[in-house]
C-alpha cells in the first residue's frame, strides 16, 4: 500500500488508499499497461474476425445464404432457383 502523502496528478487509483482485497479483485486498475500482451490480444481478435468473414464469404461463393427462422436463429440454406 502506498502510504502518500501528496499524489501527483496523475496517480489515478495507485494513490488511494484501499484494502488488499480491493486491489486483489480490481488487479486491472493497479496494473500498468503491457504493450505485448495489448498487441498479442488485438492480433488474436482480428484473427477471429477475419476468420469468421474467410468462412461467411466462402459460403456464400459456394450459393449458400444466410436466412432466418422464426425463432431467430439463422441458418445458412442453398440457393435455389425457380425454374430448376
């Protein structure tokens, strides 16, 4: 625990005075940044994202699309055509 007298400006949370088990469930806010793992979670997100748009876009190159059912699920179902 810090036991200062006069925070800077800028000290955010680090300054005040608060019990160990605050500090223990809150960790996010007495942590600093770390850039690594910062970077290493954005490139696993966008990797995610660009995954799930690959997949969607292969489907519908292959003449699937997306439909919706009544209870709000949705479903991908081939494209058919009238006069087949």
């Amino acid at each position: 625990m810090n036991n200062n007298k006069n925070p800077a400006p800028g000290d955010g949370l680090r300054s005040v005075r608060s019990t160990t088990l605050f500090r223990t469930v809150n960790f996010e806010l007495y942590a600093k940044p770390n850039a690594v793992i910062m970077g290493l979670g954005l490139v696993a997100i966008i990797g995610c994202a660009g995954y799930i748009a690959y997949m969607r876009s292969k489907y519908e190159g292959m003449g699937y699309y997306g439909a919706v059912r009544e209870d709000g699920s949705e479903q991908f179902i081939k494209k058919k055509s009238k006069w087949d």
